[in-house]
C-alpha cells in the first residue's frame, strides 16, 4: 500500500499509508482538519544489502588491477634477487 502525504489546514503534514482504491482523506484523523492529499516525487529506487554491487555490477578493473599488483611485484622480486 502507498503512503500518501497530506496538509493540514495550519500547514502542518502527515502521512497515511492506504489502499489505492480507497478516496483521498477530507478531514485529520487527528485534529479534524480540513486536509489536501499533497503529490510526492516518490521514494526513488532503493538497493539494500551487501550482495547486489558485488555480484552484479562490481567493476572488473579491480581484478586486473590486482593481477597487474602482483606481476609488478614479480619484476620487483626479480629486480632484487638479481641485485643479490
């Protein structure tokens, strides 16, 4: 269900989570204000948890960066072991 944000007469908000298929509110269920159902943006996409960057759009320079580490450590190894 969406949650619908509303204003009240003094300029106050609040939200309401309903049915999309019930009638927009006339009245605070609180105060008893007149109340007009405001229009939002939305909440946007929203991506939680650990697993979706990493299994799904992880950048695989990462991975040749790292090979391309290690290979510079070889020549580095085999620089200093020729200099012994």
């Amino acid at each position: 269900m969406p949650t619908y944000e509303y204003k009240r007469e003094d300029g106050s908000t609040f939200e309401l989570i309903q049915p999309m298929s019930e009638d927009p509110l006339k009245t605070c269920p609180t105060t008893g204000q007149p109340v007009k159902r405001l229009i939002s943006g939305g909440t946007g996409l929203v991506f939680k948890g650990d697993g979706f960057y990493t299994t799904d759009y992880k950048k695989k320079e990462s991975s040749n960066g790292s090979s391309g580490d290690t290979s510079s450590k070889k020549g580095s190894d085999n620089i200093d072991s020729s200099d012994a």
